[in-house]
C-alpha cells in the first residue's frame, strides 16, 4: 500500500476514557466525566420532544442542505441563510476548511497548545504546518502575523483556547484582522463562545460582513448538550461557503442532528442558566486553587486548567482510581497540568474533596523524604 507518508506519523485522537471501562477497570459504581467539557446539566428537554417526533424519519435521508435548521439558526443569528455551512461537528468543518485550502504548497499558521485538530487535519493535507507558542496561555497574535508568508492559506484562532480557556481580546482581535492579508482564511473557533462573560469580547458573527476573509466555527456539543449527536456551523461571507461547499459530504449532518439543534435553539433560557451554573461552578474551582496555591489561567469556558507542578498524569491516575475522569495536561502540552471539565456544584465539590485529600498525601510525602 502506498499510504501518504504524512499519515504515519499520526496516531488516532485520543478522546479521554469512556465511563464504561473506567467503572470496569477500578470496580466502581459511580464515575463522573469530566474530561470532554460536555455540559454537565444534559440539553434542553425541547430537544427530547423533538428526537421522538422525529423517529419514523429513520429510513429516509437527511435533508442535505438542512434547511429547517438553517433558516431557524440564520434567523436566530441575524445573518443570511447563505452564510452558514453545517458540519457533522465543527471537527468536521475543521477538515472540510483543511481539504479545501491546505495541500503541501501551502502553509498554515497556528497557535500551540490550542485544539489539536486543527494541526492534525494540515497534516493529512500535507501542509506546512508553523505552530506559534502562546505567551501566558494567550495567542501571541504579532508572533502568528510574522510567522505567515506569500503561501499561508488558513491561520486558526481558538478563542476561547482549548485547553487554556483563555480568550482574544477585542481590539487585539481587530488589529489582527486589519492585518492579515485578504487571501488568507482566518479560522475562529468559538465552541466555547455561549459560556463567555469578558466585557471585551468581540461579536465574531458581525465581524463576518466587515472581514470577507473570516470564518467563525461554533458548535452544538458544548453547552448545548448535544456531542453525541455531531453538529457544527461555520458563519462567513457566502462566497467562502460557496466555495467550501464542494468539499463537504452530502449528508454530513443526520435528521436527528439537525431536529436536535433546531430546537435547542428554540431554548435560550436553557443556555442562559447553564452559563450561569458554570460561572458559579468556576468559581469552586478558583476558591480551591486560591487556597492551596495552584497556578490556573482564569477560563472563559467550561473548562479549567489548573498547573499542580507535579506529573499530570499522576493526579489524573489519582483522580481516574476514585472515580472522576479528568484531561491529563501531558496529552495536551501542559505536562504539570490537568484540565478539568467545570461540573455540577456536587460533582465539583466531590473532585475537589478528592484532589485536596490528593494535595495532603502529597505535603506528607515530601516531609516523609526529607
Ligand atoms: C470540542 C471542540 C470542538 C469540536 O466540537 P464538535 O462540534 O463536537 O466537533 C472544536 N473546537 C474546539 C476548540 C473544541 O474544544
């Protein structure tokens, strides 16, 4: 077999561990994963309803423009229909934008660690790939503007970061934009934007009719609730969908994907109050590492990363024997480091119980050896 060459060197994703085999590996009962920033309070209950009614529509294909969907999101958006393109999840935007502009006479800019699929799909497409290290946690946007040339196809901002949960603020965001050049693709994911509460976030979706060249990724996983059911959206000018639409396959996004969105749109209410329950959740965690002096960045998302100075991995063991399934930052290009999913306040409480029981063992140990 004569595989791309660039394909060996990749190893599949590595999503984090599966309730299942944690339960079974440690004889648990009960296991609480808070590894893959889902949202911990499910979705809305308007999405149950619409999935039933939607069952006897199991034989037929779905609608491949997803037209339902779309004109409630363009409405719900205030954009045209024709600015949106759906994915089957905004990973599968990431590879449709990959396919479309990447090739191995283009290059890519990148920050890094930010979310991996980006670097992962460029490298299937063979591009040349320029990964700029985040200062602080934050996007060195000068650093990326002078990391591109003449053949810089695409550059990906994540913001907020994955998995720093630290986001661009707006005026540096604008300067950034003003900058790059009119033919190159500027990718912002947002899978994290509902949980945002910085004053000076910018509104990445009007930003689509100033910047012709901007595209903005948002997704139904997040705190939607609804990863299991694969759906995605980008919003850019209609002359960049246009031009990507090609590239995606016809029905990427099934029936159940598309009636599960359209009405958990309906239901902002259920957005708002996890937004909120997620602040105060934050908060727990930013208590707890006040308190026992544990470097974090301060999240715009779900999601923390918090810096314990030690091998990641072993507190994520610790945590996986007790039963919380959590990120090792060691995957993740923070190896002292683990990223924790924000729960419900119990679930929280739980975790935290355990790492400050972790954080005593580990004070005795060091007196123990000295
Ligand atoms: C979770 C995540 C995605 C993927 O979302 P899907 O829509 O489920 O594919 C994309 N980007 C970032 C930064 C994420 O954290």
């Amino acid at each position: 077999m004569r595989w791309k060459e660039q394909l060996l060197t990749l190893t599949p994703y590595q999503p984090g561990k599966s309730i299942e085999s944690v339960k079974k590996q440690f004889q648990l009962e009960q296991i609480i994963k808070l590894a893959s920033n889902e949202n911990p309070f499910g979705c809305s209950n308007m999405v149950l309803s619409a999935l039933q009614s939607n069952l006897l529509n199991m034989p037929i294909y779905p609608d491949g423009y997803a037209s339902s969907m779309r004109d409630e999101l363009a409405a719900f958006l205030q954009v045209e229909p024709e600015k949106l393109i759906f994915g089957n999840g905004s990973d599968n935007l990431i590879q449709i934008i990959s396919r479309a502009l990447l090739h191995p006479g283009a290059s890519t800019v990148m920050a890094t660690p930010t979310f991996s699929q980006y670097r992962h799909n460029a490298v299937i497409e063979g591009a040349v790939i320029k990964e700029v290290p985040l200062l602080n946690g934050e996007h060195d946007l000068h650093g990326m503007l002078d990391a591109m040339d003449e053949k810089t196809n695409v550059v990906w901002l994540c913001s907020p970061n994955n998995p720093t949960g630290t986001y661009i603020p707006e005026t540096a965001l604008l300067a950034f934009l003003e900058k790059v050049p009119s033919s190159c693709l500027v990718v912002l994911d947002e899978a994290y934007y509902e949980y945002v509460v910085a004053d000076d976030y910018y509104d990445a979706i009007s930003l689509t009719s100033k910047y012709p060249n901007l595209i903005v990724l948002r997704t139904f996983s997040k705190i939607y609730g609804l990863a299991s059911l694969r759906v995605g959206y980008g919003v850019a000018n209609p002359a960049i969908i246009k031009a990507l639409e090609p590239g995606r396959e016809p029905f990427n996004v099934n029936s159940f994907g598309q009636a599960a969105a359209l009405a958990a749109i309906e239901d902002q209410e259920f957005v708002e109050e996890c937004k909120k329950k997620n602040r105060t959740g934050l908060q727990q965690y930013y208590d707890f590492c006040h308190q026992h002096g544990l470097e974090y960045f301060p999240s715009q998302t779900n999601f923390i990363l918090i810096d314990f100075k030690i091998d990641g991995d072993t507190v994520f063991q610790y945590l996986l024997e007790r039963g919380y399934i959590v990120r090792s930052g060691k995957a993740l290009g923070f190896p002292t480091s683990v990223r924790i999913t924000v729960g419900t306040t119990e679930q929280n409480e739980g975790l935290l119980r355990i790492l400050d029981e972790f954080l005593v063992n580990q004070r005795e140990e060091q007196l123990f050896k000295k």
